[in-house]
C-alpha cells in the first residue's frame, strides 16, 4: 500500500494509510514527522488560487466568532463547538489544534493549510487553537439548513454533507497528477480518526457520499458533478 500525503504550512504531523489510501489531514494523539513531498505529512498544501462554490455558502452569513490570525485558549478565548473559516483562496491559512500551548511537535492534535472553505470542531480536551492567515471564522449551527448543491469546486474545501451538497455519486475528470485529494469524514475533528475514506486520484475519480458522512474534502481535483 502506497503512502501519500501533502505538507503543511506549519508543523507537520505523521500519516496513516486507510485502506489503499492515506491520510491528509492531522491525527488525534498520532506521532509528529517532517520531510517533503508526498508521503511525509498529512495536511494539505494547496498551489491553486480558486474560490469555493457549488454550495460551500451555509444558510445564513454570521457574524465572526474569532478572529483567523491568533492563538487562542480554548475555554476563555474560545469555546469548544464547530467552526467554519470560508473564502480562504492561496492555501496560506492555516489552523491547528493543540493538547497544550507549548508549541511542540507532540502538542499537535490535528492541523491542515485550507484553499477554499474548513470546518474543525474544537473539543473541550484541547487547550489551544491556532489560526494563520485565515478569513475569520464563525460559528457553525448544526440545525442550520442549506441549499443543498449537486457539484462542487475541486478545489473547494470542505462541503458538510445534508447542508452545502447532497448525497450521491460525484465525478471529477482532468486530474493530471495525483494532486486531487479527496476525503469523506464522520466528524470534523480533522484526525485520522475523523476518515472515513480518502484517495490521492490522477485521471478521473468517482466517490459516492452517504447520507451519514458528516463531510466531503476536496483538495486540487477537477470540479465535481454528481452522476
């Protein structure tokens, strides 16, 4: 089984693979890792300057709960809940979770360099949250409706399932190089444990997303438009 993965701007944190594919986002409590290329970390280093469409837009525009550059103390500075960050258009923002503010590599929870829109859901456990670059970030409601889109930016982000697209069978052509990234999570912690079924995918690619997937990364792919 191959390993790949794409560089984080910040720390870099170790990969798992799933299957016959692997991780591109942080790990839960997993061993930290440096190096380059493919097969060194698992967030996302984004080259492409798009904006997110196809329904990355939630329901309603809400005022910002934090600012996207700063550290901030979960508990006092921030509360644990989900947030969202959109409209994020060179890969140059970038968050991370972190068990303590020591700014090791251990302290590392999850991370990821965000083209396009993220959500992360902050927990209670952790202590820091640290946001670079970013377009401020709002609170997200998890009874808030959507327009539900039938396609998607390739290079959008993050879409959470029922609310920005639906369910079904999508396609993306034109990938050249194994830089489409595409992930279904459960949660959006960001973690390794957060996966539900990732691919690093050069020519064409076809993902069904259920009804139970929480959200739908897409990293570099060609647009995706349901079958």
């Amino acid at each position: 089984m191959g390993m790949k993965g794409k560089i984080a701007l910040g720390a870099v944190v170790g990969i798992a693979v799933i299957g016959a594919v692997s991780a591109n986002a942080g790990s839960d409590g997993k061993d930290a890792g440096s190096g380059s290329g493919k097969g060194s970390s698992a967030s996302a280093e984004h080259n492409s300057a798009k904006k997110d469409s196809g329904g990355a837009k939630s329901a309603d525009e809400k005022e910002a709960a934090f600012a996207g550059d700063g550290e901030y103390q979960v508990g006092s500075d921030v509360k644990p809940g989900t947030y969202r960050t959109t409209g994020n258009t060179d890969g140059l923002c970038y968050w991370e979770r972190a068990k303590d503010a020591k700014g090791e590599m251990d302290s590392l929870l999850a991370n990821d360099n965000v083209t396009g829109t993220s959500y992360v859901t902050i927990k209670a456990t952790d202590k820091l949250f640290k946001s670079t670059g970013c377009e401020d970030w709002e609170a997200v409601d998890p009874k808030a409706k959507g327009t539900r889109a039938s396609s998607m930016d390739g290079d959008g982000g993050m879409f959470k399932v029922g609310t920005d697209i639906a369910p079904g069978t999508y396609r993306s052509t034109g990938n050249s190089d194994d830089s489409c990234y595409w992930e279904r999570t459960k949660d959006a912690g960001q973690g390794l444990n957060s996966i539900i079924a990732n691919n690093n995918v050069k020519g064409s690619a076809v993902v069904t997303i259920s009804p139970s997937d929480a959200y739908f990364k897409t990293t570099g792919c060609g647009d995706w438009k349901k079958a």
